[in-house]
C-alpha cells in the first residue's frame, strides 16, 4: 500500500496544476485514500461537508505532504485527520459561519427576522464591504490564536522534535516561539549565540524545515497561502 500511495502521490505532483493528466491521477489517489482504515468519523449531521472539504484540502494541498517516521498510509491518514478534525471542530463552533452566509438570519430594527440577502437591495455596497472585511478579520485572528496556541503547547511534539542533528535544543518550537510569538522579535544571532550554534545552521534549519513545518500546520486549520 505505502508504494502505491507514493507513486500514485509522486505522478500527481509531477503534472501541472490544473491539467487532465493531474486530475486523472488526482482521482485515482483520492479513490484509494478514500477507502484507508483511521480516517476520522463524526456522528454531526454535516460530518459529509467538512469531509468533502477536506478531499477538497488534500486535493490542492498533497504535494505538500511529507511521510514522517510512520509508514506512508499512517502518515497520510494522520495528516488527513489532523485537518478534519479542526473542520468537525468548526461544526460545534458558533463562529463557524464563516464565511460569511446570504441565508444568515438576523433580526431587523424591528424585530423581524430577515436574512443578510433580504437586506442586501437596501444595504450599501461600502456597508456590506465593511461587514465582509470584519467578519474575515475576525477569522484571521481567530485562526491566528489556534496557530499562536499549537506553538506554544506543540501538544503532537512536531515542532520539538525538528532539530538540526547535533543541536537537539535548536528545535522548531523555540525558532517559532522567539521569531514569531515574541514582540519585538528575537534576532537570529542572540538565538545561535545563546543555543551555541552557527547563524547560517540556525538559519538553514528554520528556513528549510521550521517554515514547511509552520505552514502545514497552518494549512491544516484552514489558513489559505493563495
């Protein structure tokens, strides 16, 4: 199984993005990922919507995707669920409504309950525009908490456990935390002066695995790179 993942993986991303031969393979991938033991199960009436997005997710993200210290199959149901779980997450959350929903229903200066569509022939463009612009601010800071929270707890041990081979303390977990969570923040020289190791080793880590590794993480609570 680990072999035909891998190839059916590597003839996705050796094809440009879109082409048919991409998306013939595509199919065929996501066929057999579809059918793997461990994939993530919800009792939610919406548990099918947040599974599409995340075939969706894994469609445009599996070349990303890196096999880890478990076999390909684990790693990749892993990684599956670990996105798939946030999208269940985001059923029980009331926030989730984003983005944001013309059948949303509010009440009216009257009372009424009305939907954002009833409103929008009354409502001006600059109006609507403000409310879409705070709704996605709001996302992304909300998005910005979850990523801010996984750093700092690292609660699967991924960050702590990327390191340059003889500089276990130099992991990615301290890089982010003192690069990225500290305000203003750290300079790489204080970092590589203090952990007793060179700047272009430091820098060469966080750049070429801390990074991959943030970005993944972000994409698997939704964040979009585009």
């Amino acid at each position: 199984m680990d072999e035909q993942l891998k190839k059916l993986i590597d003839e996705v991303c050796c094809h440009p993005d879109p082409s048919p031969e991409r998306q013939k393979a595509l199919n065929r991938l996501l066929l057999l990922v579809q059918k793997l033991p461990g994939i993530y199960q919800s009792a939610h009436q919406d548990y099918l919507g947040a599974l599409n997005q995340t075939w969706e997710w894994v469609s445009r993200n599996i070349c990303i995707f890196e096999a880890r210290s478990l076999s390909v199959q684990n790693s990749l149901v892993i990684w599956i669920n670990g996105y798939l779980k946030w999208r269940i997450k985001d059923l029980y959350t009331p926030d989730s409504q984003y983005p944001l929903s013309l059948d949303m229903p509010f009440r009216n200066d009257e009372g009424d309950e009305i939907t954002l569509g009833d409103r929008l022939p009354t409502m001006s463009l600059d109006l609507l525009e403000i409310k879409i612009a705070q709704i996605q601010e709001t996302e992304r800071l909300r998005l910005g908490n979850r990523i801010r929270q996984y750093i700092e707890q690292d609660a699967d041990g991924k960050l702590t456990a990327s390191h340059p081979r003889k500089n276990p303390e130099c992991h990615c977990q301290v890089l982010a935390t003192r690069l990225l969570l500290q305000a203003p923040p750290h300079k790489i020289a204080d970092i590589a002066r203090e952990l007793n190791i060179s700047n272009q080793t430091l820098y060469s880590h966080w750049k070429s695995h801390c990074l991959p590794l943030l970005k993944e993480i972000g994409v698997n609570f939704g964040y979009n790179y585009e």
